[in-house]
C-alpha cells in the first residue's frame, strides 16, 4: 500500500524560486527561498541521487 508521506512544489514567481514542502503526516507546511543557481542545478541534483540510490549492477565479464 502507497502513502504519500511528503510533497514539494518548486514554485517560480516574477523570477523568485521558493520551495514548498509539505509534511503530510504531521500536516506541516515549510517553504524556503531557493536561488536560481540551485534551481538549475536541480536535474543534475536528482540524476545524481537516483543514481546513488539505485545503482546499476556492474556487468559480469564472461
């Protein structure tokens, strides 16, 4: 069975970034300013985190 225990926003107005994060079991909200250097980095951010937590397996030599 799924739960959602957390959401984000990335929300971007008038060239501010702020985001938004929602604890769902405690019913919590936090936001936080987020520059836009950080902002783009973000997919390399994500790419580098899935790959960490899901490694591909090395590849058997035969």
């Amino acid at each position: 069975m799924e739960r959602l225990l957390f959401a984000a926003e990335l929300i971007e107005e008038d060239g501010t970034y702020t985001l938004v994060v929602q604890d769902v079991r405690r019913d919590t909200i936090q936001t936080t300013p987020v520059p836009k250097s950080m902002v783009d980095k973000l997919p390399t951010f994500l790419s580098a985190l899935s790959a960490k937590l899901n490694p591909v397996p090395p590849r058997r030599r035969w």
